[in-house]
C-alpha cells in the first residue's frame, strides 16, 4: 500500500488515544478498588493468576500474529484457525478448571478452587475473538479495536467497583477479569461482521502454526521468568506480602504496558507489510522505538524519584509499605522499553527463532535474581529483578538487531538521548524537592515535580539534543488527512 506508513502512523495516533483512556481507567479503578478492598483480596486473586495465568500464552498459540504477519491470507485460512484457536480455549479452560484443587493445596488456601474456576471462562472468551480482532488488526482498523478496547474496560470496571461497593471482595476483581474478554470478543464479532466457516486442511496453516507455535513458547518461557516472582512470594511470604508486591508491580508497569499496547499492534503490523523493504523497515521502525522510548524515561524517573507521593495518591496511605518496592521495580519499566520493540522487529522479520533464544537465556537469569532476593522479601526480589534486566540490556540489544536492517548505533542513540535529557531533567526535579517539598501535601508536590520534570525533559531532548524535527515528523505522521489509498482496507 502507498501510504502504509501514514495509515499506521495514523493507526498509533488512535491506540495512544485508546491507550491513554485505557489508563486512565485502569488507573483510576486500582486507586478506588484499594480504597475498597484488602490486600489480602488482591493476594488471594494474585495467587491464581500467578499460577493459571500461564495459560494465557496459549489461548491463541500465536495464531493471531501469524495470520497478521503474512502478506496474505484466505477466508477458509482464517475459518480454520478460529477453530483451533476455539478448541485450545476450551482445553484451557478446562486443564485450569482442573487445577483448582492442586492450586488451593499449594497455598493452603480452599477459596482459591472457586476462584480458579471462575478465571478459567476467560480462556474460552478470549479464544473466540482471537481471528476477528486480527482481521481488524489486518485491515488497520485501529480507531475501532480502540474502541472496543475502551468499552470493554468500561464495562467490566463498572462491574467490578459496584460489586466492591456492595461488599463482595474478591470476586469483584475476579469479575472485571472474565468480564473484559467476554464484551471484547462480543465487540470485535459486530464490529469485523465475519463468520466463520467450516475448517479445512491448508499446508499454509502448518506453517503459520510452526510460527505461532515459536511465538507461543517464546511467551511461555517469559511469562515462567516473570511471573515466578510472584508465585515463590505467595508461597512462602504469605497473601499480604503477594498484595503488597502485586499492587506495586501492578502500579510502575500500567503506564508502559498501555504504551507498548498502543505501539505493539501497530508497529508491528506496519513492519509485517514492510519486511521486503529494508530501508523502509528500519526509518519507521526508529521512529517508532525512539517515540517508545522518550515517553518511557519519564514514566520511569517518575516512580524512581517521587514513588512515596505516587503511592500515596494513587494507592492510600495504607499501602506505605509498598513504596520501597515500586521504587525498587522502577528500572524494570525502563528494560521492558528498550527490549520490547525488538521482538516486534524481529517477529515482522520472521526471526522468531531468535527472539526463543533470547527468552532461554534471559528466563534463567530472572529466576537466578528471584532466587538470591527472596530470603530478603518482597524488597529483595524487586532489587534483583531490576539488576538482571538492567545488566542483560545491552547484550540482548547486539543479539537481536544482528541480520536485520537496524544498526546497533541506531539503536543506542535512539535509546542515549532521551536517557541523557530524562537523568538531566531528574536532577533539576528533585532538587527542588529536596527544599520545599515537606510544605506541600503529597498530590501538589507530585504534580509541581512532575511538571518540571517533563518541562525539563522537553527542553533537554527537543532543543539541547535537536530532536525536535524527528518528533515533527511523527506527529505530521499522525495529523495527515488520510490518501485515497489509505480509504481502502487491507484485503483479509
């Protein structure tokens, strides 16, 4: 398509929107719901969620990112995929339903059976809108997954608060989680208008399952080494210690997990149509990962820097013992930035082989890390956690660009400057801080400090470093009225 990279720009502009709205709610449900409940309640979700949660890298084992990744594909091609993404939902389901019992018995906790049970419907939801948000995915029908995406939080937010509200603890959380994929999968079925038909044996389909399958198990080693964290604190620190560290987790991570939402789909379906265009892949693909990253630094230094004020607003204040340990994950947003991206490219290249290894070797550290820290705690696995990912960074960089058009110097000024301008603008915030902060109460401090952090940022990144006419260039990007060309959706 002529104009593919306006139409996805354009695409981004509206999953940041999304994105952006998105974490508003999220972020303003977590601040009601732990005004509401206990952090033995989000404890008692959290150990189910650790342990089932797994499953989820299965529920559509890839499927979906290879039929977006292929320059092409058939109407019976997709039929047959939603039918193996159905079946692999209901065996889902099914095996977590079963786990309930053993899941109880390893925490020594029999309400977890209910809860188990619950939970596991969504595999089954997610599973039967897995094609259909593809197919919009396919047609860069971005401003309406956005929407979707935002009704069903909505929803399910609503849910979960007027449950809360009414005294039933748990299960509110437990029902925003299987509410949201089940208005999801209801959106994207009106919105895409397609029904499935009959499946049929395709050789294609084998090889967008080999693709899928690597993806999956890439997903299944870095859901192992990430969530295992939680899973030893549970276990052995008890359902307060889990709230705790969940909340914070939850917390430093919502920002960029929106952020990396909005760009993921896009960049990588964009980068999937341009795979055959290097120097095209690699001048949006820069674009892309640079605006990831300006926006990422802040975020970070943000919770670094003012992370008593950010708990305090956001959280309560009785959820002080918390704020040691959203420091102490701050980093880990930063990491996430930097290496996230590179799995889109690597995917949309095709090199999905490559991003499996960089998982078998990251995964082992991250449970080395967990290892050492726990006899310290909630605040000792955060503090090994963010080591590991702060020292892996620069090596799996190097590794992943290797064969693609990305050169390893683009990378790292891309990643450089806004670093620079974020530990430039940190100090000039903080500083400030440090004499007139205890005359402030928590919400005006964060909000004055943050306001000459960004400011600062700004003025460091734009002018001091002359990137300015970069980020010109993305939001002309965005802000162009679409082509002729850009009228007509990309074929299923």
């Amino acid at each position: 398509m002529k104009d593919l990279k306006q139409r996805a720009m354009r695409g981004g502009l509206a999953k940041i929107v999304s994105q952006i709205t998105t974490l508003l709610l999220r972020t303003g449900t977590l601040m009601i719901m732990a005004r509401l409940l206990l952090p033995r309640d989000f404890g008692l979700v959290g150990m189910v969620t650790a342990v089932i949660g797994v499953f989820s890298v299965f529920r559509d084992f890839g499927l979906s990112a290879a039929a977006v990744q292929r320059q092409s594909i058939t109407t019976d091609q997709s039929s047959t995929l939603f039918w193996i993404n159905v079946l692999v939902g209901l065996a889902l389901g099914a095996v977590a339903v079963a786990l309930g019992p053993f899941v109880a018995a390893f925490y020594h906790e029999p309400r977890l059976v209910g809860v188990t049970a619950v939970l596991a419907t969504a595999f089954v939801f997610n599973a039967c809108g897995v094609q259909h948000s593809a197919l919009l995915e396919r047609q860069m029908r971005f401003v309406m997954l956005s929407m979707i995406d935002i009704a069903s939080l909505g929803v399910s937010t609503t849910i979960g608060i007027v449950m809360a509200l009414r005294g039933f603890g748990y299960w509110s959380l437990v029902a925003t989680s299987t509410v949201t994929p089940l208005v999801y999968t209801i959106g994207v079925w009106l919105a895409a208008r397609w029904v499935p038909g009959r499946p049929r044996k395709h050789l294609e389909i084998f090889h967008m399952m080999r693709f899928g399958g690597t993806l999956t198990l890439n997903g299944l080693v870095m859901y192992f080494a990430m969530n295992l964290d939680k899973v030893l604190l549970g276990r052995f620190w008890g359902v307060d210690a889990l709230g705790i560290y969940g909340r914070a987790y939850q917390l430093v991570n919502i920002p960029t997990d929106n952020l990396n939402s909005a760009a993921g789909g896009v960049v990588f379906a964009a980068l999937s149509r341009l795979q055959d265009q290097p120097a095209r892949l690699r001048n949006f693909f820069l674009k892309g990962y640079s605006l990831v990253l300006s926006l990422t630094v802040p975020i970070t230094l943000m919770s670094a820097l003012f992370g008593d004020d950010i708990i305090h607003v956001f959280l309560g204040p009785k959820w002080n013992s918390a704020v040691p340990i959203f420091r102490l994950l701050a980093p880990t947003t930063l990491g996430f930035a930097i290496l996230a991206p590179l799995g889109w490219l690597l995917s949309s290249c095709g090199l999905v082989g490559r991003g499996l290894k960089m998982a078998l070797v990251i995964a082992p550290l991250l449970v080395a890390g967990y290892a050492i820290g726990l006899p310290w705690g909630p605040k000792g696995v955060a503090c090994c956690y963010s080591s590991v990912m702060l020292l892996a960074v620069i090596p799996l960089i190097a590794w992943a660009r290797s064969g693609t058009p990305v050169l390893l110097r683009d990378l790292l000024l891309s990643i450089g400057r806004p670093l620079l301008s974020g530990i430039v603008a940190g100090a000039l915030a903080f500083v400030p801080r440090l004499l007139w902060g205890a005359t402030f109460s928590p919400l005006p401090r964060l909000v004055l400090a943050g306001a000459i952090l960004v400011g600062a940022y700004l003025w460091m990144l734009l002018y001091v470093l002359r990137q300015k006419q970069l980020y010109v260039e993305i939001l002309r990007g965005f802000l162009k009225p679409p082509s002729t060309d850009e009228a007509v959706a990309v074929s299923a």
